[in-house]
C-alpha cells in the first residue's frame, strides 16, 4: 500500500474533490483535522486529552485509532490530508510518525493557487487580513519547510487547471505504482 500527503494552501479546496474520487476507487482519504474535530467533540478518554498532547502524541493517537478501522477492502493505499499542520513542529511530528508505523510517504501531492485566487474564496466572515497573512506564511514558510522535512519524497504539482479526473487519475497512479495509462 502506498501513501500520499495532500498539501494545499488555506482556502484551497482541492481535498474536497479529493475525497469524494475516494469514495469510488480503492484508496482510504484520511484528513487529519476531520479525525481531530471528531474525537475532540466526542466523549471519549482520546478526544478528552487531545488538547494536552504534543503534535506527535496528537497525531499518533488519532491515526493509530483510526488505522485499527481502516476498511480491509483497500487495496491500493490512502490519502493524507494534514490540514491541520499548522507548524513545522507538527509537520516532523507527522514524518517522525509515518516512519514509526511503517508508512513512509511515497509521493506529496501540491495542490497550486494564486495568493490572488485563494483570496477570493475566503468566505465573507473571514478577516480577509488574517487570510492573507495565513496564505503567505504558507507559500513562504510552511510549504518549504515541510519540503525540507521530506526531502527524499517525490512531488506531483497540480496547477489550478488540473481538472478533478486528471487530479484522481494521477492520484491512481501513484497508488498504483503505474506510468502507464489506465
């Protein structure tokens, strides 16, 4: 099995396509703050102490319990998608932990934007400054910063008219392990 990171700036929504194509083919999409807001609003003892963990503990516990769910039916791998890396700090936590359980990341996926676009799709009720300070700490530090912390993982780019069956078909082919056309 293989497995992808999704990495796309705020406001982006390429992980929204993402997990519907994964609903129809045999890859498991994982995104890590749907796993966070779930166990934080449950009463569970994990959702209880997710707030006092460091960023590996964090991620650990919640992908080690989501991991003994996996469906069995999933042949080719799954998606991560760590939006809810914040920092560089949870970033290595991530890797520090792909490597303890065995799945090392085969490729990074970047979902491309303008700073320009990606405003635009800042919702009204958001403070359009804050956004815009979020959007360039991403391309100007967090995205490099996590390239660095992977630096032997190959990278697929996906500019912004990559339409979502080209998206999913490369998605496929990496899973697969394939170059050739499906």
């Amino acid at each position: 099995m293989k497995t992808l990171l999704l990495l796309e700036p705020p406001y982006a929504i390429y992980s929204l396509e993402v997990e519907e194509l994964a609903l129809q083919e045999d890859y498991y999409y994982l995104s890590l703050s749907d796993l966070f807001m779930q166990e934080a609003g449950s009463k569970s003892a994990l959702g209880q102490s997710l707030g006092e963990l460091d960023a590996k503990a964090r991620y650990k516990q919640l992908m080690q319990s989501k991991l003994r769910k996996l469906p069995r039916n999933i042949k080719a791998g799954w998606l991560l998608d760590p939006d809810c890396i914040s920092s560089l700090e949870e970033a290595q936590a991530l890797k520090e932990l792909l490597e303890e359980l065995n799945h090392p990341l085969d490729a990074i996926i970047i979902g491309q934007a303008t700073a320009e676009n990606l405003l635009a799709e800042v919702p009204d009720y958001e403070d359009k400054e804050t956004a815009a300070e979020e959007i360039k700490d991403y391309f100007v530090t967090l995205l490099p910063g996590i390239l660095q912390i992977f630096p032997e993982v190959p990278q697929l780019e996906l500019s912004e008219q990559d339409d979502w069956k080209a998206l999913h078909k490369q998605i496929r082919k990496l899973l697969r392990g394939t170059t050739q056309e499906n």
